[in-house]
C-alpha cells in the first residue's frame, strides 16, 4: 500500500470504495513469491482444495 498511499496518511479519511479498489488492485497482481499467480488464484485454489 506505500505506493497508493503515503507514509502516515490515516486510512480512516479514505472511503470504503477507494480502499476497496485497492485491495482489489493488490489481490489481482501477480506475485514472484506465488509463481507469477495472484492473491486472488491463490487463496482460490486453498479454498477448493480444502473444501
């Protein structure tokens, strides 16, 4: 989040969409750390495997 908002900036100012937009943002990225999947692919797959 350091690069959407700035150090110190108090997230109780920001509305829920906003805050939203950017989780949703971060979930849809591609991670090295998770072999170029998302958050999102990857709590995914745990659910249905463990469902």
């Amino acid at each position: 989040m350091v690069w959407t908002f700035p150090k110190g900036m108090y997230l109780s100012n920001i509305h829920q969409e906003r805050l939203n937009a950017v989780a949703r943002k971060f979930n849809e990225r591609p991670q090295r750390t998770l072999n170029i999947r998302t958050p999102a692919e990857r709590f995914s797959q745990n659910v249905t495997s463990t469902g």
